[in-house]
C-alpha cells in the first residue's frame, strides 16, 4: 500500500468495538476528516477485548502520535471532530510536521 504525502488517520479498536455504535460515530468522523484533509484513513483491529478507541496521526515512517481516545462514553460526532481538529492543530506547529502546517487552515474550518 503506498502511502500518501500527507499521512494517514488510524483509528485502533478491538474487533469486539467494531460493533458498537460509538465506533462507527468516531470511525466516520475520522474518515470523514481524512477525506477533507487529503489524508490516508486505516482501521486497525486488534483481537483482545478493551473497551477504548484510538485514533492516530502517522507521517511516513514516524511513530503514530495519539489524537483522540474514548474510553466507554457516549460518543457525538461533534466532540469528536473538535478533539481531532485541535490535537492536528496544535501538531502543525512542530517542525516535524510541516505537512499538517500547510493544511492548517483547512484544519481549522473542518466542524
């Protein structure tokens, strides 16, 4: 699989959380977030059974940077979308992550 520039969105979760609606309400927020940003979108599922949802930034070959977790609660699209928004926002200023610096305004109009 090649990768794209601009990194990729993974969201981690046990396949016993594939199920759960909250899973689907943050895996379609983070796609959704990935399709607008021009970004690689993964679901990652591990075979344990835990009840939290990762999501992740990966650039390249560098080691995933957590976003956002939600340990049980309920879950809004909205909480969501602001949680990814702010934790890219805050990574487009370090200087590893000038991709994400030149998509700043784009992460910033993203509701």
């Amino acid at each position: 699989m090649v990768e794209c520039s601009n990194g990729k969105l993974l969201v981690y979760a046990s396949s016993f959380a594939f199920r759960e609606r909250r899973f689907k309400s943050v895996s379609m927020t983070a796609a959704r977030i990935a399709k607008l940003l021009n970004l690689d979108f993964e679901l990652v599922a591990f075979k344990g059974r835990f009840k939290p949802i990762y999501v992740y930034y990966k650039n390249g070959g560098e080691e995933p940077i957590p976003l956002y977790c939600d340990k049980d609660g309920k879950v809004k699209p909205s909480n969501v979308c602001s949680a990814l928004k702010s934790m890219m926002f805050v990574l487009s200023f370090h200087p590893r992550y000038s991709v994400l610096r030149r998509m700043r305004r784009e992460i910033m109009r993203l509701s």
